[in-house]
C-alpha cells in the first residue's frame, strides 16, 4: 500500500514542477506580448 503513496506523491511533485514552469512560460509571453503591443500595457491577467 505504501507504494501507492510514493507514486503519488511523485506525480504531486512532477504536476508541481510542471505548473511552475507552464506559469513561467505565460508570464514571459504575457510581457512580450505587452512590449510588441499586442496586450495593452494595463492588461491584468486571471
């Protein structure tokens, strides 16, 4: 039973790792998007 709590737990740390880095992702394309003009520069995301 207990391999069943490391399994998910590893999926819990790799979901995390993955949110973090899709986060980064689109807060670096929503400044980019706000330098070309394409956002305006007040947009406020979620």
């Amino acid at each position: 039973m207990e391999t069943f709590g490391i399994t998910g737990f590893s999926f819990g740390i790799v979901g995390f790792i993955f949110a973090m880095v899709a986060l980064g992702k689109i807060s670096k394309l929503e400044k980019q998007l706000k330098e070309t003009g394409v956002l305006e520069k007040e947009y406020k995301s979620g």
